[in-house]
C-alpha cells in the first residue's frame, strides 16, 4: 500500500454549551482532520490538539507543521511498506510531538484496516461491543447550573460525573453533588495541572466524598509531587498529562505517583502506544480509562474501539456526540442505556457526512508529496 495524497482539512465544529476547564474556555472544537489516500481505500483521523498550547505544549500550527516538514517524509520514504508497526518505529527519531503523530498513524492505520475489512476493535483487541459511557463536565458560573447540568446528563443515562476543579471551585461544588444525587453517583474530579503539592491538606477535604479518583491535579512533570501527594490524601490520583508513552506509565507507578491512569490515544501518540499503557498498566493491577479531546466522530469511533479493551474498567469520557455538538460530522453516536456501541465496520467504523464536512471546512490543503 502506497500513500498517493495526503490532504489536511482544518474544521470548526460549535459546541452545544462552552467548555471550561482550569486552563480556559472552549466555544467551539477547533482542529484539522488528515485524510490519507491509497490506491486500496483512504483513512481519515482527527487530531487532538487545540490551537493553543494550554492543555500540553502541543498546537495545531505546531502539529500542522512538524507533519508537513518532519513526519509525512518520514512516512513517504517507507515506500509501499506500510502498517502501524513500522510507522512509529520511522517516527521515534522525531521527539515528542505525540498528537501529530498520533494523527498520521491513525489515518494510516484506518486506511490499511478498511483495505483488509478489519475494524479498529478487531485489530486493537476489543473484548466489548459496547463500553459505558460517562461525561466531563465543565466549570459553571454558579453551583445551581451546575446541579442541574449533572442531573440532566444523568437522566440521559450518563454511568460516571467527572467534574472539572480548579482553587475556588472544587470542595463545595463536589460536597453538593455528592448530596444531591447520592451515594452510589460514580463521581471523580479533574484538575489539568491547576494545583500545588502546598494544596495537599486542601485536597484532602475532597476523602469525605468517596471520589473514584482525582485527575492529573499537579503540573504534568511532577511526577515526585504526585507520589507525595498520594501519601497525604486517600483519594486516588490519576495522570493524564503526564503520561506520553508507556515508560511513563511503567515509571509513574513505580514510583506510586497514579492508582489510575486515563489513556488518551492522541496524548501518547497513537493506537498502539496507547495499547501499550493499558498492557503495561494492566500487568500491575492499575486500573485505566479512555480520556477525550472532545472529539468528534472520526476520534470517537476508534477511541471508542479502545475503550473495549479487558483494562479500561472505569467508564471513560467517550459520551454522546450530543454532548458536545448539534451536528457531527458522522452518524451520532448515542446513548443506549447508558453506553456505546463500538463500531464493526472497517478501520475507524464510521461514514463522514459530507455535507456536514463541507459545512464545518475552514480550508483544505495538501501537504506535498
Ligand atoms: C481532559 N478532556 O481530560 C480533557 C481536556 C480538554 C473531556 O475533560 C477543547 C478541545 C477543549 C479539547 C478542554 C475532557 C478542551 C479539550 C479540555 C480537552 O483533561
Ligand atoms: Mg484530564
């Protein structure tokens, strides 16, 4: 299989309701889509990053460019020797850089799969054909919206509340869902990096509430702060940021820095590192669960595929495409009794609506071949 075109399709997909996080606030899902022609099938994948460098030091101009000048001629001098393998081992020289990796692997990858009529499930290992769903929930302007934005996710069936946290709005939002919606609310937290080891006795306020687990709540290279913080709080801490590969996992829980880890595939630079850190993790008895960037569709299905795999035993933030747009640029993907289905058809398993495509499109380039 040879790559004959490569296009990179910048979109702009509104959001339903702003998203804010400790680091800012989304209004729309701003990213590019890479879409990989072969003379057997194309693949499409979407690439995690925002246009900012604040969740990560990724960006999509960044990734934009490092695929242009750095990676796509990496892959092209592979020739006609493809597969997933050999494009990770053609792009380890390139250092960090994981979502722009992450995006080339995957379009690939969903290109070689469809060609053999083998979904991203099948290939990746997936035990499920459907995987709970739970949802993010973003930082609210006063504690009544937020009690009712959770009471409708739950009446849609959502299985688990994570709450978004930063200093001033994290005890008493977590203190009033806890009582309002009861005991057995899987709930759990996320930081993105916003607090301090100093935080500690702070955060300890959170053990009362029986969270399933605090997420990345210290600044991503702080590893040997995490590790301290676990000692000081009986809640378990997870990394997000944090891990890029699975020598971070292996060393992250060496050191006893995570109980959890959450595996977003972008994150760490694809499918198949992705599915190392679940081995990894799984070989030590820690727990994971599928993170998201607000992807749509095209993301979606195949982290949705991963999220069937035997260690991702917490629901993930794989929700609803109607938790984040009115329109997808695929058939939505939707509840049913609080989980999703995991796509069966070949690669990513999803259509694109072309029509919503064209709608969404900033602008179309080619990256040279
Ligand atoms: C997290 N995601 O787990 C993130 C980070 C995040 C679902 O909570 C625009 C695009 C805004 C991607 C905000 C969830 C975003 C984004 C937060 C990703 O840390
Ligand atoms: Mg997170």
């Amino acid at each position: 299989m040879r790559v004959e075109h490569i296009e990179l399709r910048q979109v702009r997909i509104p959001l339903v309701t702003p998203f804010r996080t400790s680091f800012g606030t989304s209004h729309e899902r701003e990213t590019f889509l890479l879409r990989v022609v072969t003379a057997d099938a194309e693949g499409w994948a979407e690439c995690g990053a925002e246009p900012e460098p604040l969740y990560s030091s990724e960006f999509l101009a960044g990734a934009a460019t490092v695929l242009r000048d750095h990676l796509v001629p990496r892959v092209l001098a592979l020739g006609p020797a493809l597969g997933a393998e050999r494009i990770k081992n053609a792009l380890a020289p390139v250092k960090g850089n994981q979502m722009a990796k992450h995006v080339l692997e995957t379009a690939v990858l969903d290109a070689e799969l469809k060609a053999l009529g083998m979904s991203f499930g099948r290939y990746l290992g997936a035990v499920r054909d459907r995987v709970p769903a739970g949802v993010s929930v973003g930082i609210m302007d006063s504690i009544p919206a937020l009690v009712e934005a959770v009471g409708d996710y739950l009446a849609q069936g959502y299985q688990r509340i994570k709450l978004k946290i930063e200093p001033g709005w994290d005890i008493e939002p977590v203190r009033v869902i806890r009582e309002t919606y009861g005991d057995d609310l899987l709930l759990q937290v996320d930081a993105n990096t916003a607090y301090a080891l100093a935080d500690a006795r702070h955060l300890a306020q959170l053990d009362p509430f029986d969270l399933l687990l605090i997420e990345q709540p210290l600044p991503e290279d702080d590893l040997r702060g995490h590790a301290e913080l676990a000692r000081r709080i009986r809640t378990p801490i997870c990394l997000d940021e944090s891990i890029t590969s699975a020598r971070d996992a292996a060393t992250a829980i060496a050191l006893g820095a995570c109980q959890v880890i959450n595996v977003k595939p972008s994150r760490v630079g694809g499918y198949l590192e992705a599915r190392r850190i679940h081995d990894v993790a799984e070989a030590h008895g820690v727990p994971v669960w599928c993170g998201g960037m607000l992807e749509c569709g095209i993301g979606r299905g195949p982290n949705v595929a991963l999220a069937a795999l035997p260690n991702f035993v917490l629901p993930g933030d794989t929700s609803a495409s109607s938790r984040y747009f009115a329109q997808d640029l695929t058939p939505a993907f939707t509840l049913e009794d609080g989980n999703l289905r995991v796509p069966t058809g070949p690669g990513i398993g999803v259509e694109i609506r072309a029509d919503v495509l064209a709608d969404l499109t900033v602008s179309t380039t080619t990256i040279p071949l």
